[in-house]
C-alpha cells in the first residue's frame, strides 16, 4: 500500500507524516484508507465530523479551514490519493 498526491506523482511523506500532518495516528490513518482519493476524503472528512450535526455545524466549507487550517489541503488539494 502507498499513497500518492492526486496528480498522480508519488507523496514523498511517510504514512507516519501524513498522519502526523493530519493529526491523527496511523492506525486510523490506516483505517481510513480507500482505493480511491474520494473515498478515502470523504472517509477523513467522516472521521474528523462524524453525524449529521456536526457537518451542520460547519456551515461551510470556508469555517473548515477556520476550525482545523490546513486539512483541505491534506485532504483534497495536496497529497492524499491512497492506493491499495
């Protein structure tokens, strides 16, 4: 199992850094890996915000960055395309 950014180029961090970045451990990081990039965020995004009021609670995607900087990023935008 490796992951790669989502263009396709190879994720130079560790599965330790990654979850480190995402601060959580890399057993759940582990666990919350899927075949796809959209999954596996949508996997991040449930785990961070489990039900339905807390997703609410958000409001958008803008108070997201406010709450918890720079988990786009890990999610979606920079590095996170598991593949098994």
């Amino acid at each position: 199992m490796h992951i790669k950014q989502s263009n396709g180029d190879a994720d130079i961090r560790s599965d330790e850094e990654l979850a480190t970045d995402l601060d959580i451990s890399k057993v759940v990081l582990m666990s919350l890996k899927h075949t796809t990039p959209q999954q596996s965020a949508l996997n991040l995004f449930n785990y961070f915000y489990p039900g339905y009021v807390k997703k609410t609670n958000l409001d958008t995607v803008h108070n997201l960055e406010i709450l918890k900087p720079g988990l786009l990023d890990n999610m979606l935008g920079k590095y996170i395309f598991f593949v098994i």
